[in-house]
C-alpha cells in the first residue's frame, strides 16, 4: 500500500525542514517557555538556536552591558550596541530572526532580582553564567518549583554541559567540592561585598567552544521539551585540545543544602506592594494563629558602629545593599550588620513597609510556618508587570 505523501511548500514555511524529523513537534517547542540565564557568549548562541527552532516564550535576564570585547564571540551584538544592556538588545535580536518568538527581558541579577514565580512558570532553564553564586541560585530556585536546568560552563577550548532535574541524581551543588565552597565563602568575609566584584578577569572563552557548548545546551532542551531521555547529574565534558568528549556521572550528596521543595506553593493575587502586616494577616488565614513569615535571604535590619556608636535601622536586602551603605559615614568602615530571615507580629518596625520596599524581587514566593505546618504563599499579582517589561505583550 502506498503512504500518503503531505507535500509541503517547503521554501515559504519557515519550519518546514525540521517536519522531516519523525519526532519533531513543532507546536510543543511554540508552546514552551524557556529561561536564559546570562546574554554573554554563551547566552548568545543559546539565544540564537532557541530563536531558530522557534521557540514560543523566551525570557531573558542578565545585569551586564556590552563592551567592544564583547563583539569577538557575540553574535546578537553589533559595534552601536556599546553601553547598552545585554538582555534588552538580546531580545531586540532575538525577535529580528524570528518575529514569532515572543521574548521578554529582565536587566538584573538573577540572585537577587527575579522571584521563584518567574522559575515556576518556565519549562525549563538554561544557565549561561560564569560563575558559582549564579548557578548555586539558579540550582536551588530550580530545586524548589520542580523544574529541569542546563548548566554551560566554557574555558578556552573546554567546555561542559550539564542537566539538572530535581529528584533524578545530583544536583549542582552535589557537584561542589571544598575548594568550590571556599570561592564561594570568599563573598562572605565581607557580606556587602558581591563575589562578581572580588574577581577580576574573566575566563577566557571563544566563539567556537561558545557555540558547541550552548548548541549542545539548546539540543538537550529540545529532548526535554519533547519528553525523550535526557542524562539528568551528569555532565558531558568537551576537551577542544583533544576532540575527546566523555559523560560523567556526579555523585549526590545525601544532606545537600539545594534539595529542599517549596510544596505546596500557594497563588495569592496581592503583589509586592503588600505590607509584611497585611502578609502576617494572610499567614494567619492559611496556617492559623500565630504563623510566621521566612525569607529565603537575609534581611539587613540594622546597621550599627561601636566606634562611632552609629545605628541606623535599614529594612533591605542583603544584595540590595553597597558596601558603601553599609559602611559607617563617620569612619567609613563596614558596618556591624544585624539580619533576620524571619518575621513575626513582634517586629513592629518592619511591619508597615512593603515586600518591594526591602528589596525582593517580584513574583517572591514567601515561606509561612506555624510550628511543623508550611505553606509558601506566591505574590502572583506581580504577573502582568514581570512578563511585559519590554512592552511586546
Ligand atoms: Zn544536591
Ligand atoms: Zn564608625
């Protein structure tokens, strides 16, 4: 018997060669969301591919602007684009190779400024950044709403790719070892000061090495969004030098920090222009008398100077603080700080302010605790200002 044959006009439809592919569900790779983390190098080709295949929604969030240097391994940027923001001109392009990709950006720092919302609405994450605070944010914003990332990592002609699915092996910070932790710890002698700013240089990487990484990066995306088999705690490695590239498995850590769940995660309409009062008031409602507020963060409540017996009361996020306002204006020294995670009726002086007065990011998913009981309660009213930023509907 003879297959009917669809013959297609494949010069006028933009997806046509890839409905070749028995397995390729153009409509499910439309209806996905996908979060790219860093506009950078990476960033960049990861962009470009998940705008090629066509990706439906793509949000974009990096806190950098571009620089000439950028130009060597950038193919979204062009020589006008220097002093702008990557993410803004990220989308501008992404939008350019294919008007059907609806993309929406953020100009900011993906530790402090985007909420567990916006993590719980993506299908999956794909992390373009250089460095071990962003992915240790990344991996525990992902552990806590259930949802897969892909890690890149890029070094000269080196390069790794790795698939983190919550519940299916380790993690990224399984993957940490002392020394990593002690990087990481450096950020902590001084707690104002951002672990980005203590190092100076950055990796050297190239275009090429960038393109096979997020190629590879974007391919197992496309295995995700089609429910086929992808190696979840395992890293492929790429060795440029050698053509040698080989699949690790990493070990998992049985009391890791990074597997703690957010379920279940409550809806509320309010948005962060709530008060902590009003908040405590819902609190109640949901768990009782006598539930209280925990912030994933620290809260810098108090800055104080025992020389100069300075205080001052400041109600912000710990990365929402300078060094320079966190230090002491008579002897400019750093500043004891004093910080709290955890609200109750009792701390009057935070009460009356706003959840975006402290500094938390919109769509904030706040932990509720009374005694054994929790519930994390997410500000969804923040939705419409978060997913128009860059006015494309
Ligand atoms: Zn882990
Ligand atoms: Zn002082």
């Amino acid at each position: 018997m003879e297959e009917n044959i669809i013959i297609q006009d494949v010069e006028k439809e933009r997806y046509a060669s890839f409905s070749f592919i028995p397995w390729w569900d153009q409509e499910k790779i439309k209806k996905s969301r996908i979060l790219v983390v860093g506009a950078g190098a990476l960033g960049n080709e990861v962009l470009k591919n998940l705008a090629l295949i066509g990706i439906g929604d793509i949000f974009i969030i990096d806190y950098d602007k571009i620089v000439n240097a950028d130009l060597t391994r950038s193919v979204l940027y062009r020589q006008e684009d220097e002093g702008k923001d990557k993410a803004s001109i990220a989308s501008e392009r992404v939008r350019q190779i294919n008007p059907d990709v609806r993309v929406q950006y953020l100009h900011g720092d993906v530790v402090w400024d985007i909420g567990l919302g916006l993590f719980r609405r993506m299908d999956v994450i794909i992390g373009c950044v250089d460095n071990r605070e962003a992915r240790l944010s990344i991996n525990q914003a992902c552990w806590k709403v259930n949802k897969p990332w892909i890690d890149g990592g890029i070094d000269v002609l080196n390069g790794v790719v790795s698939v983190f699915i919550p519940g299916q092996g380790a993690c990224y910070e399984c993957t940490l070892t002392d020394l990593d932790y002690k990087i990481l710890g450096a950020k902590y002698s001084c707690p104002l000061l951002r672990y980005s700013d203590l190092v100076s240089g950055k990796v050297p990487t190239t275009p090429t090495t960038a393109a096979i990484i997020a190629g590879l990066q974007v391919q197992e995306t496309l295995k995700l969004i089609h429910k086929m088999d992808v190696p979840s705690g395992k890293g492929i490695i790429y060795n440029g030098f050698t053509y040698e590239s080989y699949l690790v498995e990493y070990a998992e850590k049985k009391n890791c920090l990074s597997h703690e769940r957010y379920q279940p995660i409550i809806e509320i309409t309010q948005d962060s222009s709530i008060t902590f009062r009003q908040l405590l008031d819902i609190a109640n409602d949901y768990l009782g008398e006598g539930a209280h507020l925990e912030l994933d963060r620290d809260l810098i409540w108090k800055l104080e100077c025992k020389g100069c017996e300075y205080q001052k009361l400041l109600l912000r996020v710990l990365g929402k603080v300078t060094l320079e306002q966190g230090s002491c204006p008579e002897c400019n020294q750093p500043c004891h700080l004093e910080m709290k995670h955890i609200i109750t009726r009792e701390d009057e002086e935070v009460l009356d302010i706003t959840i975006a007065q402290t500094g938390l990011p919109d769509l904030y998913v706040i932990t509720v605790r009374n005694g054994e009981e929790v519930c994390y309660l997410e500000l969804s009213g923040d939705e419409a200002k978060i997913f128009h930023l860059c006015g494309c509907g």
